[in-house]
C-alpha cells in the first residue's frame, strides 16, 4: 500500500472510528492540499506517542519533530513574575543541555516554557502541541511565537484537521497529547481544578514521571501542585532535581555549558560573597535594579548552582 493511501485510510479512521470503505481518491487530494500548505499528515508517530494504551491514529505537523529526549512544562495561564521567571530559565538550561521542551502555546506558564526553549540558542527545541487545527494558531496573539518555534527547528502538533477550530473539549485531548509526548511532565503553578491538573491526570493514567514545584499553601496557584506533590509526585527545587526524577534526559558535561554571566550576575555573585545570607530585598536595595530584574537574574544563578536560597529568602554562596 503507498503511504498517502495509508494516510488516507487512518484519516478515514480519524473521522469515522474505525477503517470504513473510503474515497481513497478524495481523501489523497486532501492530503496533498494540507502538504502544499506545509502541513505534514503523519502516520508514524513519535515512539512515546505510539506506546500509549490508546495512540491517535495520526498526527498533523507543521516543522519537525526534534529527535531530542522530551520533558513537557504545563501551568497556569495567570503565572506571576517569579513562576514565569522560573519556568523560562529552567526550559532554557534543559533545552541548552539538549531536551526538547513540550507544552501548549496558552498563556502564562506555556508560553514562558516556549520562550525559555528558544532562548537557549539557534538549536533550542520545543514543540507546541494545539487544541484546534494547525490552519489557525491560537491564541491569535501567539502567531509570532509559533512562528518562532518552527523558525529554530521545532514543531507545531495537533491531531485535529488542519480546519477544525479549538473547541473546549479538544484541550483534554491536546493535555493527553503533551504529557504522550514526554518521558515526564513538569508542572508549576496550577490551581486545584484547571487545565494543568488534567495534563497531571493524563501523564499518570499513561504510566509517565510528574514533577511539580511546591508553594504557599495560601496562594490558590499553588493549591493544584501542592496537592500532585501531597499525592506522590515528584517534589522539584531545583534543575537537579529534574534530572534526578527522569534520567532519560540528556544532560551536558558541566564544561559544556559554563558560560559567562553578564555584570550584573556578577555584581550579585560579587555581593553574596561577601555578606552571605543577604536577603532579596537588601540585594535589589544594592544593586538598585528593578525587581522583577533581580529576580530573574538570580533565579538563573540559582539554576546554575551558583547560590542557594533558603526559606527565608536569604541568599548564599555555593562556590567559594
């Protein structure tokens, strides 16, 4: 049988449910109508995808599927400075090691995910799984992200046709599809019922690693997490932590990604080694930068076992 045929008979099978009599015919020229368009109908799916108790009989495709170990980053939609902060450098420094990152394109947490992926280089890979069909990317607003992701050599995915909007019903299956994808799915910030949870409910029904940051338990944002963490999940500080939980994950020999920090990194190594234990207000009152630079900074120092940060928010030295 020739691939667009078979192609043709798990649309069929995609629309239907089951292989019914088809109009082969009819079915290749859509196909071929999608490809000239750059979106790719493919019939053989990313080995974590095909091992699932149920795989989608197909995926369509706009770029390409990075040959990199996958760890998908979900959360809230309505992230604040220090989560946004935290998710971009951490998909930053995984993507810079050589993992690709996978999550959903939304708002807040995804899109830092995205960002943070593509931050790490021409070669930062990240894929962006779809609730509606690859014709239209949404949110609109997101258009230029997208654009990116496939301009630095990742992909869009979505196993609706390429005309089919996101109805609300198609994100449970996207959620599936994300957590699929990846040897372990990383949440930060999620409230108790959302979108997030469902993508944690997905990757344990499929036998895959969760992982998730804990926070307040006075912040609703981290009622969600807090409760995968109370249930077993694996409780993350740090990027070590993420590697301890899934060892699938390529990881670069330190001298690999050494790299040099900017003045205002060193300014603040500069600080805490010689007032060791300062607080994160008498660090930003130093060095007279806004906050949500500060932050930022020294979350990417953090990352780098540079410093650690105790719960009381004090800072210290981890290299002498």
């Amino acid at each position: 049988m020739e691939i667009l045929e078979k192609k043709a008979l798990l649309l069929q099978k995609l629309r239907t449910g089951f292989e019914a009599e088809a109009d082969i015919p009819a079915l290749v020229q859509e196909i071929k109508s999608w490809e000239s368009e750059g979106i790719s109908v493919v019939c053989e799916l990313p080995r974590l995808l095909s091992e699932l108790p149920v795989p989608p009989p197909l995926l369509f495709l706009r770029g390409e599927i990075p040959r990199k170990p996958t760890i998908a980053i979900v959360g809230t939609r309505k992230g604040d400075p220090q989560a946004i902060s935290w998710t971009k450098e951490t998909a930053r420094e995984l993507a810079r090691q050589g993992n690709c990152v996978v999550s959903g394109l939304a708002y807040g947490i995804d899109k830092a995910a995205h960002e943070g992926a593509l931050a790490s280089g021409e070669h930062g890979a990240t894929i962006a799984v779809l609730a509606g069909g690859l014709r239209t990317i949404y949110p609109r607003a997101h258009e230029r992200l997208a654009d990116r992701i496939l301009d630095q050599g990742g992909a869009l995915i979505s196993i609706h046709e390429p005309s089919l909007p996101p109805l609300p019903h198609y994100f449970l299956e996207r959620n599936q599809i994300i957590s699929g994808l990846s040897f372990g799915t990383l949440v930060i910030q999620a409230a108790s019922r959302s979108g997030s949870i469902a993508t944690a409910n997905a990757a344990l029904d499929q036998g895959r690693e969760l992982l998730t940051i804990p926070g307040s338990i006075f912040n609703p944002l981290f009622e969600g997490t807090n409760r995968l963490i109370k249930c077993g999940a694996h409780m993350i500080l740090s990027l070590e932590d993420i590697f301890e939980a899934l060892p699938q994950l390529s990881r670069a020999n330190k001298e690999e990604v050494q790299r040099e920090y900017s003045k205002d990194e060193e300014d603040i190594l500069e600080i805490v080694r010689q007032e060791e234990g300062i607080s994160l207000n008498q660090l930003i009152e130093k060095l007279k930068l806004p906050t949500s630079s500060v932050v930022s900074l020294v979350t990417d120092l953090e990352l780098n076992n540079e410093i650690t940060i105790d719960f009381r928010d004090r800072i210290y030295s981890i290299k002498s």
